[in-house]
C-alpha cells in the first residue's frame, strides 16, 4: 500500500517515486506547491475512498502525516 501511495505522490509531485519517504514534505520536494497540495489531496480521497477535514489537511506537512490520516480513516497501509 506505501508503494502506491508513494507512486502517486510521485505522479502529483512531477518527482520519481525513489525521492518519496515517510519525510518527504513541501521542505524537501521543489513541486510540492500549496497547489499540488490540493491535487494531491483530491487524488488521495479518489484513490483511496476518503474525505479529509479540513484540519487534517491543514495538518499535513510530511508523507507520515498522510499515512496517518489515512490509517485514521481506515486504511490499511502495509510498510
């Protein structure tokens, strides 16, 4: 489950998947703008079956934070 998230944040990013980890962030991906930010949300809550409050997505600085929430939503993610 991490690989296919890590694959489309990859594919949001415009980054190759080798340069996402669970500390990836807006701090160390150039193409994490505060607009990809909302496509990257919109591709987790399609991909995924989710909705995120807006405290969880305001909450998201790091790769872990979205696994986090994920999990929180029920999704189970295998590292």
């Amino acid at each position: 489950m991490s690989e296919r998230l890590y694959k489309l944040i990859a594919k949001v990013m415009n980054v190759p998947v080798t340069q996402i980890n669970d500390s990836s962030g807006p701090e160390s991906i150039e193409g994490w703008t505060s607009f990809n930010g909302y496509v990257l949300l919109y591709e987790l809550e399609t991909e995924f079956n989710v909705k995120f409050t807006l405290d969880e997505a305001i909450d998201v600085k790091t790769v872990a934070d979205i696994k986090r929430h994920l999990r929180n939503h029920g999704v189970v993610l295998s590292d």
